[in-house]
C-alpha cells in the first residue's frame, strides 16, 4: 500500500487503524476511481483513505456551522445596531 502522504502510517498500523474491507460500487464510481489512481499515481485504498478523511473533514465543518446557527437568537440585541456600534469601535 502505498502511503504517501500519510506521515503516521506506521503509527496507524501498531495501532491496528489499518483493516482489509470489501467494496461494491457501481461501474461508473469504479471508473471514476481508476481515473483518479491512475492520475495520482495512488493505490485504490490509498484513494479510497484520502477520499473517507475528505469526506469527514467537511462533515465536520457541516457540524460546527451547523452549531453556530441561531447562536444570537436568545439575545435581545438588534443584529444591524450591534453591528453599526463594532464597526464604529474600528473608526479613527
């Protein structure tokens, strides 16, 4: 397996973070991911890791927007005013 890129594999693999699994996906996906393999010049679990730490690094940004969403909503503060009062703080 090719790790490039990832600094702790052996770390990983002390720790037991590397398993075999067995994927199904459709002709086009499998397509896509030969694609990408060949261009990256990158194994397909290789693909596949990068592709599963893409996939939840942005889950995790979707969370913590998710969160911050409504954090005013509690306050008796009209948004526009409090904004004109920070902006005037930045004023000479």
């Amino acid at each position: 397996m090719n790790n490039k890129g990832y600094e702790n594999s052996e770390k990983r693999l002390l720790k037991g973070w590397f398993m075999k699994t067995e994927i199904e996906l459709p002709d086009n996906s499998l397509n896509i991911l030969n694609e990408i393999c060949t261009r990256e010049k990158i194994s397909c679990s290789e693909a596949v890791a990068r592709a599963l730490e893409n996939y939840a690094g942005k889950s995790r940004l979707r969370e913590q927007a998710t969160l911050a969403f409504g954090l005013w909503k509690l306050r008796q503060v009209d948004a526009l005013e409090y904004e004109d009062t920070i902006r005037k703080e930045w004023e000479r």
